[in-house]
C-alpha cells in the first residue's frame, strides 16, 4: 500500500493518495483544485487513479474532487450524510456516487470505510484506512476537518461564514458526540488530519503532518474536557475571523466547482491600461515585498506580497464578480499566483503588470510613501497623543495582550469598519510583525486616505521592548 501526502502551505490545507500496487490503482482523498500533483504522482507509481473522494462540503478552498474525477474518469464519491440543505448539486453527475456511515471505498486489497463524523459541517465524514494484505486491524483514518493534530474542527463556521445562524452551538454538541464515538477506535489508529498549523478551521492546530488516535485522547485539549458542556464553551471561544470568502467556498463546492482545464497566464499590459483600471476601481494587488512597496505605492492598489499568506489575504479582498489584477515581477510568479487563486475560486486574472510600471506611474501621478515606525517611537507618539495605532491582528490575539490605548480593527474588516477609525492625527497600522499591518497600511491608502505608517516591528516588538501591555478586550475594541 502507498500513502502520499500533498501539502498547500498558502492554504495549509492537506490531501492524500492511497494506493494498491498490487490492482495498480489508487484513490485521492480532499485534492486540491490544482490536479497536476496527483497525475504526476500516480504516474511516478505505475497507478491509476479510480476513485476520488472528501470528507465535507470545505469552506476555505475550492474541492478538486469534479475536477480530478473529469480528467481520470475516476468515480467520486460523496456523502450523502446531513439534512437536504447538505446534499451536493452535482451529486446526479454520471460518475458520482453518493456514500452513508458504513459504505466502503475499495482499491485491491485497500478498503476505506466510511465514518460519518458530523459538527465541523452535518455531512463530514471521515475514511477509516484498512490495508488487507497486511492485516485486519484498521491502519489509520484520514479525518479532513474532524481531529486534527492538538485541536478538532470548528463548529462555528457555518453561523460565522455562512450566516447560517443558530448552529454553532447545536454543530459543538455534535462534534462532542462524533468524538466520543470515535474514541471507540484502538489507540493505535493513525490519524491523518486535512489542515496543519495556519488554517482557519481551527484555532490551536498542531504543525506535524500526523498524529494518532491515543496521542491525541491523552494530549489533545478536546478530549481533556470535564463534559458536554465545558467542551461547547471551549471549542466556540477564540476562534479566528474566518475569511470573507469562506461563504462563496461553502456555495461552490455545494453547487459543484466549473471545470478548471488548463491554466494559462494572463495577458501583460501596460501602464495606461493600469490608470484605466485604477480610475475604474479595480481590484489590483501589488505582489512585490512589503519593503519595496512602503518606499513606493500605487495608490488604489493593495499591496499583498506573494509569500505564505497570499492566498488568505487576497481571497479577503477580491471579488468574486470582477476580474482582479495583478503586480508582478514576471511570469513565472503570475503563474504561480493565478494557481493559488483558482484554489479558492477566483478565476477571473484579467492582465498583470510588470514592476516597471510604478516608475512609469509617478511620470504622471504621486507616489504613496508608507513610513515605518519601531516600538519605542510608536510608544512615546501614542503617549503623547500625535498617532492613533489601529491593531489589525484577530480578535483573541488582542484579547491575549495588546498596546494600552490602541484601537482594534481585524485586517479583513478594515475596509468595512474605516469610518470608525479617527482620522484626526496620522495613523499608525500594527499587527504581530509588520507583516499584516503593511497590508493594512495599502488598503488605507486604496480607501482614500493619506498615507499612514506602519508599526513595521509589530507588537513582537513591543513585546520584547518590555514595554506595557495590557490584556482583554481593552478600550474601544470594534470587532466586525
């Protein structure tokens, strides 16, 4: 039996191939909608991908499932766990078969087993792995959003993504019962979870790639909880804003993703085409590092380097009605970027510029100049009453400690909640690094604003100055 497992670290999200050499096939589990990864993978063992499943309806990127299923053929299996409002549109497509608690996925002598393991969304199921030729003993269980290494998934996503409201609570009710079923299992159980450290659907998830059944029921905090009850307030607390795009997820991969095909890279314009744009409003993001982008801006462009988080923030920002844009150094990284796009369905990349259009912009129109601020200096201005610092970190890392006197506006609802921000003395953008806050920083200046200053050190910074800090929900939180 082979197991492979592919990592997105923009998404951290994770998926699996398991295959039998023997029948000379396999079966990919949660892919991605990027599908050359599992082709060339299958090739390199001599197998054909036959089957292609999920564990859930995924809010945080769009599911490859139809889009591996029409390059192989490959049959796909879906659940068919939950109440109607969880049923997949295309669950009528020819090769689609729909699973329940009980079903079984077989590829020689690998048996899936299906586990409906509900509260993360009423349809999750996870896959219970058995490799027959080896034993009859369960191997392990590939969880997708239900255990993850240290945490469990969220509950809340449905109320806070998809504005389905009064199902937070029931969904933690839910999850508590899943797991106290699944304990059943031996100890021995490898668990393979579909997210790592940095995704959104949890808030504590541990960075290994895989964990086990008895590790996490002696170590993980939601095994750990006095009952029912404790375990609900705990699981719903501290959760990360989830991103704006998560409720568009939910849609289209209920719906049913449009067929992706070959990706191709965008036309390259040139500088009157990006004064059109921006007078137009276009969304255009601006790839190069913060640095570089600080000492120089277009102004109406926001400034999303092409590193880690790309795809989180750009996926706050764009719209999903409306070409977007994109600020490059060249094609290679265009590429790169319109992949990591179309992981979460914005697939509407009308042109990219190159770097030399921000000198070829200031020929005509002014620069954006965004100063940089270290923690001392930010201390002493706000003291004094000359700055407002604006902290875009997430709401429980505020609460766990932030600047006294700050005010706080997560990053993704900076745009919503501009007006609340006072703009009667300079700016001053702050998250954990710098990292965020210059985005923040961009996004300001995009909303009509001077340009602000960014607390380039972030609260990292000010931490580690020894200098006050002050725990809680502090003064004026706004919270979107």
């Amino acid at each position: 039996m082979i197991v492979k497992r592919f990592y997105d670290e923009r998404l951290a999200q994770a998926s699996f191939m398991v295959g039998c050499p023997g029948s000379g096939e396999a079966i990919v589990i949660d892919p991605s909608r990027i599908v050359e990864p599992y082709l060339e993978a299958a090739a390199a063992e001599g197998l054909r991908i036959t089957g292609v499943t999920e564990t859930h309806i995924h809010a945080d990127y769009v599911s490859g499932s139809r889009e591996l299923g029409a390059t192989t053929g490959a049959t796909i299996y879906l659940s068919d766990e939950g109440d109607a409002d969880w049923k997949y549109g295309y669950a009528n497509d020819p090769n689609v078969r729909l699973v329940k608690d009980g079903d079984e996925i077989r590829t020689g002598a690998v048996r899936l087993v299906v586990r409906h393991t509900p509260g993360h969304t009423p349809e999750h199921i996870s896959f219970v792995l058995y490799d027959e030729s080896a034993s009859e003993e369960p191997l392990g269980a590939f969880t997708g959003d239900f255990i993850f290494v240290g945490d469990v998934g969220r509950p809340d996503l449905l109320e806070r993504a998809a504005n389905i409201k009064g199902t937070m609570e029931k969904g933690a009710r839910v999850l508590y019962n899943s797991l106290r079923k699944f304990v059943e299992y031996p100890d021995h159980l490898i668990l393979w979870p579909g997210h790592g450290a940095g995704s959104a659907c949890g808030k504590s998830l541990g960075g290994v790639p895989v964990t086990s059944l008895g590790y996490e029921k002696r170590s993980g905090w939601a095994f750990q909880t006095a009952g029912e009850q404790d375990f609900v307030e705990e699981v719903l607390a501290g959760q990360p804003e989830p991103p704006k795009y998560f409720a568009h997820m939910k849609r289209i991969n209920k719906e049913g993703p449009p067929i992706l095909g070959a990706i191709s890279i965008p036309p390259r314009k040139q500088t009157d085409e990006l004064m059109r744009l921006l007078d137009a409003g276009a969304t255009i993001f601006d790839m190069r590092p913060a640095g570089e982008a600080a000492a120089g801006l277009i102004p109406g462009t926001i400034n999303v380097p092409f590193e880690k988080s790309f795809t989180t923030w750009a996926g706050w920002f764009a719209p999903y009605d409306a070409p977007i844009y994109l600020i490059s150094e060249n094609e290679t990284e265009v590429l790169e970027a319109v992949k990591a796009l179309a992981t979460i369905g914005i697939d509407q990349v009308g042109a990219w510029f190159g770097h030399e259009v921000v000198d070829e912009h200031q020929k005509s129109r002014d620069l954006a100049t965004i100063g940089q601020m270290q923690a001392r200096e930010a201390k002493e201005r706000l003291d004094a009453g000359e700055v407002t610092i604006v902290d875009v970190r997430g709401a429980s890392e505020y609460e766990e400690g932030h600047i006294p006197g700050s005010i706080h506006v997560p990053l993704g609802y900076l745009a919503d909640r501009a007006d609340s921000i006072p703009k009667d003395k300079p700016v001053v953008f702050q998250c954990y690094a710098g990292g965020r806050s210059s985005i923040g920083a961009s996004l300001w200046v995009k909303l009509g604003n001077p340009p602000p200053l960014n607390f380039v050190g972030g609260f990292e910074e000010y931490e580690a100055q020894g200098l006050e800090v002050e725990t809680g929900s502090g003064k004026e939180p706004v919270h979107a």
